[in-house]
C-alpha cells in the first residue's frame, strides 16, 4: 500500500470516535465516498477506506472481539441519510507483524447487510473506492488527514478534513 495512505489511516484512525478535530473543517457533503465508520452497537468506534467493494482498510488497533458494522455513503454519523449503507465486517486481516505499535493496518471483509441478493457494497455517486498512490512519497508531501468528528459548532460527528505535510521520508 502506498506510504500516503498509510500516513492518512495512522492519523484518522487514531481518535475516529468522534472527539474534537484539531485544526479540521467541515468536508464538503460526499467530497471522500470511500470513508467508512466502523460502529460498535450504533457508535462509532475507528475510522477506515473501502479499498475494493468487500474490503476495508483500517488500523490493526481497531480490532475488537465483537462484530464491526461498517457504515459507508455518509457525510454525517448523526443523521439518516439515503445514500447510507450499512455492511458488517466478516473477518479481519491484522498485518502479520503487528505489534502493538509498529506495522498498524487490517484489512476487514465486509458483506451487505440490507441486500440479500449481494454480498458486496454497492458503489454509487456517495460510495467509491478509494484511488490508491503508487509509488513513494517524498518529505513535506501535501496530505490529507480525513475523519468523523466534532470542529466544536454543534456536537455532531461530521466527515472533517485536516491538511498537513509529511514529516520523514519514512513512516
């Protein structure tokens, strides 16, 4: 996967429960259709990418003992909105050297809940697959750090937006 990506991932997914984004703005409605919230009971728990319609990249931190529902096509964790879909995570694929620290990624399979007739999330205008950069990234790249969260106007979790530059030539 491409350094860029992982360097995205390492920031959104650290505190996507809906916690204040430093130095965020809103994201213009469905401007990131391949965000995903990965959802405990109803609340938002990590943060991830639909990379291809039955998987989703996130952190290796994220992995939990109880089943994830992901929910994709949202510009708001808070309302109800018709482009939402929602799929459950059917297995976790945690990098085989991940130790706590180092080497923080998973993929997860996901399936359509709400579709009996597919297994895999249905891409449309509001849900898209991630374009993934090949290639290396070079030092104070331009990058984007996207995630759910509260900018402090009104308590609701709203898709956020963060730019920032990539510090090392190595993550």
């Amino acid at each position: 996967m491409a350094d860029i990506f992982i360097l995205m991932l390492f920031f959104v997914l650290n505190g996507a429960d809906g916690s204040h984004i430093v130095g965020g703005r809103d994201s213009a409605p469905h401007s990131r259709p391949y965000m995903a919230s990965l959802q405990i009971q109803g609340r938002p728990n990590c943060g991830g990418v639909l990379v291809r319609e039955d998987f989703v990249l996130t952190a290796a931190h994220c992995a939990v003992p109880l089943q994830y529902t992901v929910v994709v096509g949202v510009n708001s964790l808070s309302g109800n909105e018709a482009t939402k879909q929602e799929l459950t995570a059917v297995r976790s694929f945690p990098h085989p050297n991940y130790d706590g620290h180092a080497n923080d990624i998973m993929l997860l399979k996901v399936r359509n809940v709400s579709e009996s007739n597919t297994i895999n999330v249905q891409l449309t205008e509001a849900v898209q697959l991630i374009a993934l950069k090949t290639g290396r990234i070079n030092v104070a790249t331009q990058c984007l750090t996207v995630g759910w969260g509260d900018i402090g106007d009104n308590n609701t979790l709203i898709l956020n937006v963060v730019t920032g530059q990539t510090l090392a030539s190595k993550c």
